[in-house]
C-alpha cells in the first residue's frame, strides 16, 4: 500500500513537472512571438528621429525605448507618442497577447485600422490621435476597452452602430475627423462613458432623445458638426455632467428647461447656432456654473433678474443675440465676473451704475446696443479691467475721472457715441493702453497743449471729432503703427517727429487744415503702407525721398496746395499699388511705371500734368529733344551695325536662358507654370528643379494638408536649397498677400509653381531645426525669444492680411528656429486643400475648432489658439497631443488650466528649465496665464496678436502684474 502511494506521488510530481514545463514552453514561445511582432511593428514605420533604435535583439524588449512590460516580461504598454514616425501601422501591434496600453499618437502614421484590432483581447486604452490614418471605422472594437482616442485623423464614413457594444468604454474621442452621417442610437448603451467627444466632423441628424440614459457622462462635446433639431430634454437627467458643448451646430427650437437640473454643471456652451425663445430661468439656478455662452443664436426677450444668483459665474456671453431691455442690476452682484459681453443686441437703457463696483471685471464689450446714459465711475473698481468696449451706441457726457486712474486698460474702443468734453491728463498717462478709439464722437480741445505718455499704444483713432489747434510732436509711443486724425480741425505744420515711429504702417491726417511742406522725416517710416494726407493746406513738394519707402502701398495726396514735378523715382516703387495727387499745383510729366500705368484719371485730374498712360492727358511736348536722340541713336546703331548681328545671334543661343531670367517660366510642354515672387529667385532656381524634388525621398515633414520637400538648385556654381510646399490651387489675391508679407520670422515665398491638377508653394530655405527637434534642448532665454518671434509675426500677418486667405503653421513640427536662434513661421493659403485637408489640420488639438468648417470660415482667433497650445509645450515640454490621463483632464489645456490653478510650478514646468523657472517664479506663471487666455474656449475672449506681443514684453520686463483674464 505505501509502496502503492509512493508511486502515485512520483506520478503526481511528474505531471507538476510536466505542466511547469509546458507553461514555461509557452512562455518562453510567446516571448519569442512578441519579439517578433515588435521587430515587425518597427520595420513597417520610418522613424527619421531614431527613436526606436534601442529596438535590436542586443538588449530584452523589456528594457526598448516605448516598451513596457509587466511582472512576467510580456510587453504591457506600447507608448510612441510625438516620435515623428511615419508609415502604415502594423497590425503586429495588435498581436501582442498582453497588450494592455496602446499610444501611437501625435505622429504621422497613415493608412486604416488594421482589422486584427480585436485580437488583443487585454487592451485597454487605445490612442492614434493627431496622426492621418484614413479609411473608416471598424465596425468590431475589444468589448473591454475603456479609452478609444482616434481624433484629429481624417478618417471618414458613418459611425458604426456596432461601436455602442464598448459597453466598458469610459473615453470614448472621435472629434477632428471627416465623420458623416447620424449619430447612431447605440451610443446609448455605453452606459459607462464619461467623456463623449464627436466635434469638428459632418454629423448630422439630430443628438440621440435617449441621452438621458447615459447616467456617468461627464463632458458631453459635439460641437462643430451640422446636427438640426432640438437639444434633447433628457440631457437634464445626467446629474454628472460638468462640461456641455453644443456650438456651432445648426439646432433649433428652445434652450430646455431641463438644463437647470444638472447641479454639477459648471460649463455650458451653445453658441452659434439657430436656437430661439428666452432665457430660461432655471438655468440660473446652477449654482456652479462659471461660464454661460448662448452667443451668436436668435433668443429674445429680456435678460432676466436672476441671473444674480449665479454666484460662480465668471464669464457671461450674450452676444448676438436679440435681446431687449435693461441690463438688470444684479449682473453688478456677481463677486467672480470677469468677463461680460452682450454686444450686438438691442438693449438699452443705462449701464448699471454699481457695475464693477462688487465684481472682478476684466472685459467688459456692450457694442452695438442702444444704450444711453454715462459710462459708470465703478467699472474700473476691481482693478483688474483691461478692455472696455462700448462703440456703436448713444453714450454721452464726459468720460469718468475713474477711467484715469484704471491703470490695468489696454483696450478701449468707445467709437461712434455721442461722448463730449476733453481728454484728462490721466487719461492720455495710461501705461498699457495700446488700442485707443474715441472716433466719431463730440470730443474736444487742443490735444497738443498736454504731454501724452502712453508707452505701449500701438492703434490710437482720434477722428471725427472736434479736436484742434497743433498735433502733437509725440503720444509718448515708439511702438505706433496706425495713427488716425483725420476729419478734425488740427492745424499747423506736420511735426517732424512722426518719423520717429519707426513701426508706423498707417498714417491718416486728412480734412484738417494742415500747413505747411511735407517732413522729409515721414520716409524714415519705413513700415509705412499707407499715407492719407488729402484735404488740408499743405505746399512744397513731394520728398524725394518718398521713392526710398520699402512698403509703400497707398499714398493720397490729394486736395492740398502741393506743387513742383512728380519724380520718376516714385513710379519705380514696387510696393506702390495706389495713388491719388488731384487737386494740387503739380506741372510736368506724369511718370508712366508703377503705380501711374494704370492710374485713373480722377486721381491726376486738376493739375498741369502731361503724358503717363493715361489718355485724360495731353501728351507732353518735348518733339526736338526726342529728335536729337533720335539722331544720336541712328549714328550709335551704324557704328555698332557689325556688332548687332553677332548680338542677335548671341540672343538666340543664350533665349533659354534668358527665360529662366523672367519672373515666369513655363515648362517644355506646357502643363507647369513657375511665377516667382522675388527677381533673385529667377537667377538660380528652374521649373525642373522644383518638380524633380517633389519624391517620397525628399518629404522631411508629412503633413495633413500636404507634405514638405527640401529641394536644391541645379544650376552650375549654385548650392542654393529651398522648400516646397504641396497645394491645390491659388488666386492672385493671395499672390499679393504673400509678395506683400515680409518679415523676418516669417517664411519668405519666392515661387509658385502651378498645374491644372494642383501645385506647390517654394519658400526660402533657413538653415536650422524644427522647434521639435531641439525644444528639450534649449534654455528659456531662447524659448521665451521663440515666443516673441512668433508673436510679432502673428501680429505682422493678422494687420496686413485676411484670414480666409492666409493661415499660419503653428505648430513645434512646422516653427523652423534658425542658426541664429530666430524662429521662423510659414504661412500656407487658406482653401488650398480639400475640405477634409483643411478641417485636419485647423482641428489639431481641435478643441480650437471653431474654424474647422470651411462653410463657416476661419479666424484670427484659431491662430492665437495655436499659439496658446505653443506656450504650453514651450512651458510643460508637453505637445498640444502629449498622453494626458483624460480620465481627470478631456486635453492639454484642461491640463494645463489644472496645473495653473493647482498645482506648484515645479510639479508641470519641463525639467530643462526649472532651474530658472524656480528663481523667475512670476515670469514663469504669468506665461503660463498667458497660454491660458490664448486656449480659451470663447475664442472672443482670446486675446489678438497685438496683445501678444504686448504682454509677452511686459512679462519679460516685469512679472509683478498678472493678467486674470481666462
């Protein structure tokens, strides 16, 4: 018997040993298959950073860069994020047995889904955002997955009905793509799900009735889509919700009622679409609430009462709307307002006299109203005002004395009201104003009799007016750009002094009654585009040195006592597109280049002028002057008679070559066509240079509206590189534009190469790296430096150009930062691409989408977004796409708004700088603040370029004042 147990206990052992055997077996199999599968993940991607060179059989996966392993040393965690990789995605990846995390994003990875998406039946969070992964949906997803992040793609095609079988999904992003189609009903099964995101696509449809049964949602997020019908009543069940946003949609019918029982709300956004009736009153019950956006819909009705119980609030935003009545008295009562904007109404009525007085204003814009009345003493009262806006109304009386003292304005725009009386000493002192429009209004006085020091101000408007006696030698401003005085009474002579301001673009002095020559100085503008002196007393003549002015575009001066001959000079200049001298004593000859070839007869009439090529002049007479060179030249052509055949044949050997000297250049067939912007570029660069570098071997950047090439000149003796762009299509107007755009953080243009099918934008090569190639390299002198840069040239693009036409690469893959540390911007052109292109690449981090659609147009605002996302990455070393954990924050933003609020400095600035940022503490944050106003939701309360620049000097100079505008 014992013998008997003996021997079944060395059978039970063996077995043991057996099984230990077998899974070891397995193991080690299922190791080696992993292996394999990684190898195979990094031969389908090209990877120009090197990021995966640790990826060899040299070392355990375990320890490979990305790579994660759990306790057994099977691969967790594949994350790849930013790389810069490209290529098809392997659906080795989906082969790994213990896959539990995926992160491919912010790359530039291409193709569909592979199909074995289902094979890692482990995975739990998946993210391929913010690459150009095309194709449709899967219609089978992993049942278990709780993180699905596949925006800011371009994949397309309807949402799969079978995606609502993820019943554990808790994150659930499909925004930023080119998605049709109706939302389906299954969604409503994902029971689970916090953070639903489907903006920025072409959904249309109505929103699902049955929402209400998904009780766990957080943030609901479907704006920028073409959904119809009414907002669902049931949305009032979900108790959890935080963040509602609805915008730019096409809905209609009434804000529900409903809304008000959602106690946790704290945002909700529903501009922009077609919704109609009043204000519900039980949405002011939401005591939680911080910021309410109805703006750009068609509500009517008065603002109610109530919305004095928001208690929370900090941005209210009305606008564009049509609304009725008063203001009511318990807006002024709110202790966290910060921003109040009900512009574009028809309230009228008095501002509330208390306003300011108990709140935390910053912005205040009540334009295009009727309101009566004077401007309150308290609005200033928080300190904290920056922008006043109350243009296109019926204010009257003199401005507060308080407005003086509010030392915190920077704005102010009080145009076409009925205000009377004279600037106050104080007033005309403010330290960081730098936009002032009192324009169209009853002001009076000698504005030059008191000392203007308004250090920062960079637009001052002080036309239709009654202003008189002389203008002023300074407005205590270098940083000036457009000055308008025009339709007052000023008098005397024109000061020299105006061609200190050396930023000047525009200068407009008309129908007053000036005197006197024309200051040689004003040529030492030499960012002047457009000069209006007309209507006023000047004589003399034109400076000679007008012809010397880089950027002049407009020049009118018209209506004075000018006189003298027009300099030939100034018909060489190339900026010069327009220009009015009637009305003067002017005698001689028209020049007949430039600006005067195509002159209209009313822009030259009253004057004793002749010739030019304009047919209201008589040609001028100079019959034997013409003749003697008519001789002198009959006696040079015999001398030279044996030398002109060999000319003629030189010409016909050298033609080729001096085609390629012209400004355009057609290929041999016909089908291109180069244009070039700047003469140089025709010397040393041809058709065939552009075209043969546009080949796969050539791309250094994969982009979503097209790739980037580097090419290089052909030509003997010529190491001349450039890039290429790829577009579609391209007007003369933006032709114009982008001559016209130069600046030196700016991209120059200097071809245009073009076929029916498509073409190709050549730019300047700049020696350097990619802002996201050094950035974890560079010390915060150079990033802050980076940063101006690109403000000054966002500022530089948004005053001289259009927005539907050009739009700017804001991105660390696309800011060059040259040798010399000097960013530089490249500019493509606004509807170059197709639909889907454009939507792609205006939704990165498409939180910013309000200019995704192109039915809707895009703005201004887009780019200060970018450059907000440009802040953060420049501060935290995180990109607009970097992994955050999205179950505490939807995005970087939400992010980076957290870290502000919450955080200490040291815990979210990138490792590289903390040493400074630890004695920069106040430079550091205000930054920090800044980005945060740039990535605000309403893109109104974004601040524009001019501020930019503006705050970023006076953060660098001084952090003891920060900015609390979200």
């Amino acid at each position: 018997m014992t013998n008997m147990l003996k021997q079944r206990s060395m059978r039970d052992e063996g077995a043991l040993v057996l099984v230990f055997c077998l899974i070891g077996l397995f193991a080690c199999r299922c190791r080696g298959t992993e292996f394999q599968n990684l190898l195979s993940i990094k031969s389908s991607i090209r990877d120009p950073l090197g990021s995966l060179s640790s990826w060899n059989s040299s070392t355990s996966f375990c320890y490979w860069k990305g790579i994660t392993c759990d306790n057994s040393s099977h691969v967790m965690k594949v994350e790849l994020s930013a790389k810069n990789i490209s290529g098809k995605i392997s659906g080795s990846v989906f082969q790994l047995p213990f896959i539990q995390v995926i992160d491919l994003s912010d790359n530039q990875l291409e193709g569909g889904i592979p199909s074995n998406i289902t094979s890692c039946l482990y995975l739990r969070y998946l993210n391929l955002s913010s690459n150009n992964f095309t194709g449709s949906l899967p219609k089978s997803w992993i049942s278990g997955l709780q993180t699905l992040d596949i925006s800011n793609n371009m994949f397309s095609g309807e949402i799969p009905e079978e995606i609502g079988l993820i019943s554990s999904l808790r994150v659930l992003d499909l925004g930023g793509n080119a998605l049709v189609g109706k939302i389906p009903k299954s969604i409503i099964n994902m029971t689970n799900l916090e953070y639903l995101t489907l903006a920025s696509n072409e959904l249309v449809g109505g929103i699902p009735s049955e929402i209400g049964l998904m009780k766990n949602l957080k943030l609901i997020y479907l704006g920028y889509n073409n959904l119809s019908g009414q907002i669902p009543r049931s949305i009032g069940e979900l108790s959890s919700l935080n963040h509602l946003n609805l915008v730019y949609n096409n809905l209609t019918g009434e804000v529900p009622p409903s809304l008000g029982n959602l106690s946790n709300l704290e945002y909700l956004f529903l501009y922009l679409n077609s919704l109609s009736g009043s204000i519900p009153h039980s949405i002011l019950n939401l005591q939680r609430l911080k910021s309410l956006d109805l703006s750009d819909n068609l509500l009517s009705g008065e603002i109610p009462e109530l919305i004095g119980q928001l208690n929370n609030l900090q941005i209210l935003h009305l606008f564009s709307n049509n609304l009725t009545g008063k203001i009511p008295d318990s807006v002024t009562f709110l202790p966290h307002l910060q921003v109040l904007q009900l512009w574009s109404n028809k309230i009228s009525g008095e501002i509330p006299k208390n306003l300011g007085k108990y709140n935390n204003l910053t912005v205040l814009d009540l334009s295009t109203n009727n309101l009566t009345g004077k401007i309150p003493e308290t609005l200033c009262e928080s300190g904290h005002l920056a922008k006043l806006i109350l243009f296109s109304n019926s204010l009257e009386g003199e401005l507060p004395q308080s407005l003086g003292r509010c030392t915190s304005l920077q704005r102010i725009r009080l145009q076409n009201n009925r205000f009377s009386g004279q600037l106050s000493s104080e007033f005309i002192k403010l330290p960081l104003v730098y936009f002032l429009d009192i324009s169209g209004n009853k002001f009076l006085g000698r504005i030059s009799e008191r000392t203007w020091s308004m250090p920062e101000l960079e637009m001052l408007n002080l036309s239709r007016n009654k202003f008189f006696g002389n203008l002023p030698e300074s407005f205590g401003s270098k940083n000036l750009e457009n000055v308008d005085l025009s339709e007052n009474d000023f008098s005397g002579p024109i000061p020299p002094s105006f061609g200190n301001l050396s930023e000047l673009v525009q200068l407009k002095l008309s129908k007053n009654k000036l005197s006197g020559n024309i200051p040689e100085e004003l040529s030492f503008c030499r960012m002047l585009v457009n000069l209006d002196l007309s209507h006023n007393q000047l004589i003399g003549k034109i400076p000679i040195s007008f012809s010397e002015m880089p950027v002049l575009g407009q020049l009118d001066l018209s209506c004075n006592q000018l006189s003298g001959e027009i300099s030939h000079s100034l018909g060489k200049v190339e900026s010069l597109v327009q220009v009015n001298i009637s009305h003067n004593h002017f005698h001689g000859s028209l020049p007949s280049t430039g600006a005067f070839v195509a002159i209209k007869p009313s822009a030259v009439t009253g004057n004793n002028l002749c010739g030019g090529s304009t047919s209201s002049l008589w040609p001028c007479k100079g019959l034997k002057t013409s003749a003697w060179w008519f001789l002198l030249s009959c006696i040079v052509a015999a001398l030279a008679v044996l030398g002109l055949s060999a000319f003629v044949i030189l010409l016909l050997v050298r033609r080729k070559r001096i085609t390629n000297l012209q400004r355009m250049e057609r290929s041999e067939d016909g089908s291109w066509e180069l244009q070039f912007m700047h003469d140089k570029a025709c010397k040393w660069i041809t058709i065939d240079d552009v075209l043969s570098s546009v080949r796969d071997e050539d791309i250094i950047i994969r982009g979503k509206f097209g790739n980037s090439y580097i090419g290089k000149s052909s030509l003997a003796n010529m190491h001349m590189q450039f890039l290429i762009n790829d577009i579609s299509s391209i007007s003369p107007s933006q032709v114009c534009e982008f001559y016209r755009l130069q600046h030196p953080n700016i991209a120059k243009p200097i071809a245009i190469c073009m076929s029916a099918k498509g073409g190709y934008l050549v730019y300047e090569y700049v020696e350097g790296n990619f802002l996201r190639e050094i950035i974890s390299k560079i010390s915060w002198e150079n990033r802050k430096d980076i940063a101006v840069g690109i403000a000054k040239a966002l500022k530089h693009v948004h005053s001289h150009s259009s927005p539907s036409t050009l739009l700017c690469e804001i991105s660390s893959d696309k800011i060059m930062v040259s040798e010399k540390d000097e960013p530089c911007l490249r500019l493509t052109l606004s509807g170059t691409t197709s639909s889907m292109d454009t939507k792609c690449f205006l939704s990165s981090a498409y939180i910013s989408a309000e200019s995704c659609r192109e039915t809707k147009g895009t703005t201004e605002k887009s780019d200060i977004y970018g450059f907000g996302l440009l802040l953060i990455e420049l501060l935290t070393g995180r990109s607009s796409s970097s992994r955050v954990e999205l179950s505490v924050h939807e995005n970087i933003v939400a992010w980076a708004r957290y870290c502000y609020a919450d955080c200490h400095l040291e815990t979210w600035v990138d490792p590289i700088i903390k040493a400074y940022a630890l004695n920069h503490h106040s430079q550091i944050v205000e930054t920090m603040n800044l980005a945060l106003q740039c990535t605000a939701c309403d893109p109104a309360v974004r601040p524009c370029a001019n501020d930019l620049v503006k705050t970023l000097k006076r953060i660098m100079i001084s952090s003891s004042c920060v900015i609390d505008i979200d």
